[in-house]
C-alpha cells in the first residue's frame, strides 16, 4: 500500500529544485484545480502558491496528482533563489510586490 504524501508545512521550506510551477489555460482550470487539493485526501496540506491567477505553484511530486485527473497544463522548472543575481531578484520583486 502506497502512504500519502507527508507535504511540508510551506511553499517556503522546499528549494526552487523540487518546486514545479503549473500553467494552465485558464482562471477556471486552476480554480478546478484548487478545488482537488480540497478534495483529495492525498492533497490535503499541500503547500501551494498562485501568483498569476493561472499558474499553481507545488512541490514536485504532487504533478503527477493533476496529471491523473486529467488537467492539462504547461511544467516549468523553478529557479533557486541563491542562483538569481541580486540586482534581478531585487527586480522580480519590485515587479511583482514581493
């Protein structure tokens, strides 16, 4: 019997490596999306962050998750935040207001 997934407690405590970021085609699709976190045993506590309205950032393993249930979406790999240069991560945050 496969166990579920012990999730960390944030976004925060995985490194850019084991984070996956999910686009997906619409507002509606990562709404569904969202809603099987809520709704599937395996998912509840996933650490998780939408910083565009589309895209669903998640720890690595749980891709395969949306995967099965059908979702169809973009993968990208993320960047650790120590391999950004600091004048480009001071950049990313002033665009984005983090």
């Amino acid at each position: 019997m496969i166990s579920s997934p012990q999730w960390r407690r944030s976004i925060g405590s995985y490194t850019g490596n084991e984070l996956r970021a999910l686009k997906f085609r619409s507002m509606n699709e990562i709404d569904k999306a969202i809603d099987l976190i809520w709704s599937h045993a395996d998912l509840r506590g996933l650490p998780r962050m939408t910083p565009d309205g589309i895209t669903l950032i998640v720890p690595e393993e749980a891709v395969r998750y949306f995967t099965e249930a059908g979702f169809k979406f973009k993968v990208f790999l993320m960047a650790n935040r120590d391999d950004i240069p600091p004048e480009r991560l001071a950049e990313l945050r002033r665009k984005y207001g983090m």
